[in-house]
C-alpha cells in the first residue's frame, strides 16, 4: 500500500490517473498534456505501473496506458478505512 500512498503523492501522476478514467491513452497522447521531458513522464508511468495503478499494454511500437481500477477503489478504501479511524477518535 506503501507504493499506492507514494504514486498518489505527486500532482502529475494524480492527473494521469484522472487522464486515464476517460479511456486507455499511448505514451504520446498523455505526454502531450505535460511540459516535461520524456524521462520525467516515463519515471511516473513506472511508479503507477509499480502501485499497481495502471497497466501497459505494447501495441507495435506504442506503449497504451490503462487504469486499473481495482487498484484505485483499493487505495480509496484504505484512506477511506484511516480517516474513518481518525474522525471517530476525534468525536471521543
């Protein structure tokens, strides 16, 4: 879950992840919503790959990105799970 919290941390990869709950998106296409360089963007893609948040699939020469869902209703209901632990320890 350590890896979840960690992908999640960052802005950019967050955007990814909203990016790609419209569709299964290449490399290219995501690349060409974000000013950075191509190792930037591809260190990212590989810490959602290694959350376990998104899935590639090689098409040719293309890499195509896909969110895997269960991961993401996973990590919600684990922050889910502590805020709910720490809201009623605050009602105490």
């Amino acid at each position: 879950m350590n890896k979840t919290f960690k992908a999640l941390a960052h802005p950019v990869r967050r955007r990814i992840l909203s990016m790609l709950r419209e569709g299964p998106m290449t490399s290219g296409a995501i690349a060409a919503h974000f000013e950075m360089t191509w190792p930037s963007l591809t260190a990212h893609l590989n810490v959602l790959k290694a959350a376990g948040l998104v899935h590639a699939e090689r098409h040719g020469t293309q890499i195509r990105y896909r969110l895997n869902t269960g991961a993401a209703e996973d990590a919600i209901a684990a922050l889910m799970a502590l805020f709910g632990k720490h809201d009623e320890g605050e009602n105490q």
